[in-house]
C-alpha cells in the first residue's frame, strides 16, 4: 500500500509539472526531466535513474519484424563454412537444433546473427560498432584527449567536424538506459532540442547524408537502420520508433532530388562543434535541426519533420499557454495581451469547471447518485469506467453522497471527487457528463474570443502562424539568419515514398497562381527596398483566417475553398485530470507540398488515401 501511493504520488507531481503522464509520455523529454527531479528528492539520484531506465524498457516494444533478415551459417560438403540468409518468421518456424533457429534466438537476445560483419566499408563506422566496442572506443578518446580539453576556437575544421559527426553518431545509437542518464544532466547538452526519440532520428538523415557521400545504396542505409532499431535497449526499438528509418530513408531521397548528393561538402548537426566548422554562428537562433555544406559555399538550414502532423506546442496547458503568450507579446498591444493571458489562465479554466460541477448537481444530487452507486455495485459489468487502482477511493468517496455534494457546491471538491463524480455521470448520466467535458472547449474558446475581439490580436496570431512556417526563412528575407552565416532555409518532411519540401520555389507554387504573382511582386518589391517585410507578411495574413468555432487555422485558396492548416485545442485525458494543449500543423501542407498544390480536386486517388490516413493518425494522436 505505501509503494502504491508512493507510486502515485510521484505520477501525479510529474503531471502537474509537465501534464504528462508516465504511462503515455515518458519518452517526452519533459516527463523525463521531471520524473528524475520528483524521485530524486524522494529517493535519490540512483533510484531515479533506475526508474526511468524501467519505464523506457517497458514503453519499449521489442517484437522483430517477421521479415528481418536472419544470417546464419551451415557446413558445405567441402567443410567450409558458408553463410545463407532467410527471414526471421521461417527461422522460428524451424528445427530448434537448427543453425537458423538459434540465430534467430540470438536475434531476439540483440546479439549479431552473423560472426563476422562482411561489409568491410562499415567496419569504420561508428554506428555499426557494439555498445561494448563503442564504450571502448569513448574510453580510449576520454584518455587520449579529455572533452575540456577540446578547444572550439582553436581545433581544426577536421576535427570540429569530427567531433559534430560523433555527437550525431552518439544520439543516433542511443540506448534508453543512455536516455535517461542524458535525462538528469544539467545545462546546455549541445545536442539540439527534442526528445531522445526524435534526435535519433533526425540524427538518421546525418548519418545517411553522409553513407551517400561513400558510396552506399538506399538498400544498404536501409537495412543498416532497421538493425539499428531492432537492436536491444535502443531508443528507437518501438512501434512508433521504428517509423523513422523509412522517414529518414524519404528525407534522404528529397535531399538528393533537391540539393544533390554531389553537391554536399559536408554536413553538420546543429552542434556548437558543427556551426563553428562550417561558418554558422554558434549562438544563432534558428529552427535548423541540421546544415547541409554545400561545394560552392553556401549553408543550407534544414528543418526535419518526421512527417506531416507537426506539433507547436503540446504539453501542459498552463506551460504551453505560457510559452504561446510570450511568443505573441511583441505582436499585439499590451491590453489585448493582457485581457488573452487571463483567458488562457488555467485557473479560468479551474472556475469553469468548478461551476459546472456545482450545475449538474442540481439535477443529479444526492439522492440520484444514491440510486446510481447502488445500481453500480450491483452491476459489475457497469464498472468499467472504475476499473484500475483508485476503484476502491472512488467506490467510498461515492458511498458518502452528501458529504460528496456539499464540496462541490462548496468548491473544495479534490480531483479524485471529481473524477469518482463524473465517471458516475458517464456512465449513468449522460448528459451532465457531457456537460462537464465541454470545459475542453473552453480552453480554446475563451482564447480564441480573446483574440476575435481585436483586430491587433488576429494579426498577431496570424504572424505566429507565419512564423511558426518558417516563412521568412523559407524566402531568405531573415537578414538576422542570413549574417548569422545561414543562406538558404528548407523544411523536409518525411512523407513516403521520396518525402516533400517547404522550400521558396514550392512555398511560393502551393498557394495558387494568382496568390504567386502576388507574393513574387511583394517579395521583388521588399528585395529591392521597396516593402518591408512586415508589409509582406500583410500579403501572406490576407490568405489566413481562423475559424475562432473549431479552432482551425485556414488558408483561403484562390478555388474559393479554405484549407485547414493548422488546429489549436484544449483538453484532458479525463475529468479531474490536468488539461493539456494542443496546437500542430495538420499532414495537409506536407502532402500538398508533394502534389504541387493545395488543391485536392487535383490529388490522384493515391495521393488522397495517404492523406486521410495520416489525418486519422492524427486525430487517434490526439484523443
């Protein structure tokens, strides 16, 4: 019983810090950070550390694709050893005793299936080393040459870009075991943003950036990350995880058709090791994951997207709100600002809620929740809304109904009070359940009534929408990027088969002939000093609008249809529960950006079912 409510006591703080839960968003780089900090002070660093290196193995889906290729080798008549392959489903399907079989157990136990690694072209690589050999390896170099002892201002490019490609070759093979112990440092870990999922994976595109440089095939990068992923412990060894490697492998194809191969001098992650060898300024701010060196000099800015459902902010409300309210400070007057921060207040959003809790008891009191709570027990095949760990608190908080009422109405209900109450309500009350869970709206329409009471407020929610597109990068019209040694700015999304990409040349297609020409006369005009950029951005705002009903962001196409760009709400994973915020892209621009534009009259048919299937990934995303 004490581990129990110690366990719970340590899962709730952890939401009220970062409104995630352990069970659905430890590998959030947020949950990590505060799961540590919570045990830590309860238990100690070393408990902490444990905890989390559990919680990641337990998110962690081990199961081998039945297509994984098994190496094994069986006797020839000669005598000689000689290698043969098959797929991991008829390995298991075979004789215990056979070669294949036993390579296929040492496949599941993350060990080699071959004794020797033939491609002799990655015997060099850091990625294709064990964890042992890689420990070694960072053993040897701390002896050799100690990291303070590193010098950016004074090591060569040689080995700033040396120690850029081993930073990235280091998150690509992260373990979660590495991930949570990367979870507790402090400071600036010069290693990008994200979590450790998604650096692994954007770390892909490096590493396959450079694979293409020596010579490798698509199959053999490929195959290279499906080991990676499959191997035991790593980062990525997940359902999901695993859905980078063919994100990262339709990157690379985009990158190729776009920049060329050929035409890359190298590549740099957005290390502090990385800018300094290229010429990027190190305390730049820009949304570039990576730089793309290329041959004639230029820098290239790329921001990588795993696929088209890209989210701005998503978290806690009361730290998301928080982080969207500065963002629009210095684009709206300070009245409007103020009167948006005490919508978006989560204690606006606490006031709601108390006062509908307070209504629905006019009409389900004490005696009907009496005569709910004898009919649940009752009936056990009704008490699936009960079913977990608090079924018993809930069970005696709903056995004392008048003392249940009189907090509510008094506002000191707890939120397992609430909770016991509106599970009640949901599944005997229907109504009045759905009453309570229209405080989620809310969350958005009280920010967005805000907002529609001003005309300055829209322009500045517009101008968060265009820059959160990256737009001024994407045209090149960021004078603060360009001298900070950035030339060129593109967005990749790893949309299959061949990926899409926000550069000026489809940014400025997308939106339609007319809006084109107007855009191309507007950014001749500002290229020339004839228009600010703000005047620019005015040209790009007329084509937005919002819908302040649903929470969509919209682009007026000149077909006369509006196209859901991007989507904000509020909600939470259940009444009582801390709300979250959610405001992303939709996979429309991706996929528009690989049809040409964003018209879908003019998609094919194939176009359009990849499309309504990451739209309903999405949507099952955010439930």
């Amino acid at each position: 019983m004490v581990m129990k409510k110690l366990i719970n006591y340590i899962a709730q703080k952890v939401w009220n810090e970062v409104g995630v839960s352990l069970k659905e968003g430890i590998t959030e780089h947020g949950s990590l950070k505060a799961t540590f900090k919570v045990v830590s002070e309860i238990a100690g660093e070393e408990i902490a550390e444990e905890l989390l290196i559990n919680l990641l193995e337990a998110k962690g889906d081990n199961k081998i694709d039945p297509d994984t290729k098994v190496k094994y080798k069986v006797k020839a008549k000669d005598g000689k050893q000689v290698e043969k392959e098959t797929t991991y489903e008829k390995a298991k399907d075979s004789d215990k005793e056979s070669p294949q079989y036993k390579a296929a157990v040492a496949l599941e136990k993350g060990k080699s299936n071959s004794d020797e690694d033939d491609d002799k072209g990655f015997a060099n690589d850091a990625g294709s080393l064990t964890q042992a050999e890689r420990d070694a390896e960072a053993e040897a170099k701390a002896k050799s040459k100690s990291s303070d002892e590193f010098d950016i201002n004074t090591a060569s490019k040689e080995e700033l870009i040396s120690k850029d490609h081993e930073t990235t070759d280091k998150q690509l093979m992260m373990t979660k075991k590495e991930a949570a112990a990367q979870a507790k440092q402090k400071g600036n870990k010069g290693v990008g943003a994200g979590t450790p999922e998604s650096r692994a994976g954007e770390a892909m595109v490096h590493k396959g950036l450079r694979m293409l440089q020596s010579g490798k095939s698509m199959d053999e990068i490929t195959n290279y990350f499906n080991d990676i992923v499959n191997s035991k412990d790593h980062i990525l060894n997940s359902s999901s995880g695993k859905k980078w490697v063919k994100s990262a492998t339709s990157t690379l194809s985009k990158i190729n058709e776009t920049i060329g191969i050929e035409n890359i001098d190298n590549v740099s992650w957005d290390t502090p090791e990385g800018r300094t060898a290229i010429g990027v300024k190190v305390d730049l701010e820009t949304s570039s994951d990576m730089f793309v060196r290329t041959k004639d000099g230029r820098n290239i800015g790329v921001s990588l997207k795993k696929d088209g459902a890209v989210f701005l902010n998503n978290g806690g409300w009361a730290k998301q709100s928080e982080l969207l309210l500065n963002d629009l400070k210095d684009n709206m007057p300070e009245n409007d600002h103020k009167r948006l921060s005490e919508a978006m207040s989560i204690n606006a959003y606490k006031r709601d809620l108390e006062d509908r809790f307070k209504y629905v008891t006019n009409t389900t009191g004490v005696d009907e929740i009496n005569e709910s709570f004898k009919r649940l027990q009752a009936n056990p095949e009704d008490q699936g809304q009960f079913q977990g760990s608090n079924r018993d608190i809930y069970f005696k908080i709903l056995s004392d109904s008048e003392s249940l009422v009189n907090r509510i109405q008094m506002g000191t209900a707890t939120g397992n009070d609430q909770k016991a109450y509106s599970k009640l309500l949901q599944t005997y009350h229907e109504s009045e359940y759905k009453h309570l869970r229209e405080s989620d709206n809310g969350l958005t329409q009280r920010a967005f009534d805000a907002i529609n009471a001003s005309e300055d407020a829209k322009r500045g929610m517009k101008a968060h929408i265009i820059k959160s597109m990256h737009i001024s990068e994407t045209l090149g019209l960021n004078e603060s990027i360009k001298s900070g040694g950035v030339d060129g700015f593109m967005t990749t999304y790893g949309i299959e088969p061949d990926g899409a990409i926000l550069n000026e040349n489809t940014l400025i297609t997308l939106f339609g002939s007319r809006f084109k020409q107007t855009l191309d006369e507007a950014l001749t005009e500002v290229r020339n000093g004839n228009m600010s950029k703000k005047e620019l951005d005015a040209v790009i705002q007329d084509s937005i609008e919002i819908d302040y009903d649903s929470g969509k962001i919209l682009f007026k196409h000149e077909n006369n249809k509006k196209y859901p760009l991007f989507f904000m709400q509020g909600r939470t994973r259940g009444i009582g529960s801390s709300p979250i915020m959610e405001m992303a892209q939709t996979p429309l621009m991706a996929h528009a950006l690989k049809q040409g534009t964003f018209n879908t009259d003019d998609w094919d048919d194939k176009a359009l079912k990849r499309f309504e299937s990451d739209i309903i990934d999405m949507e099952t995303a955010s439930k």
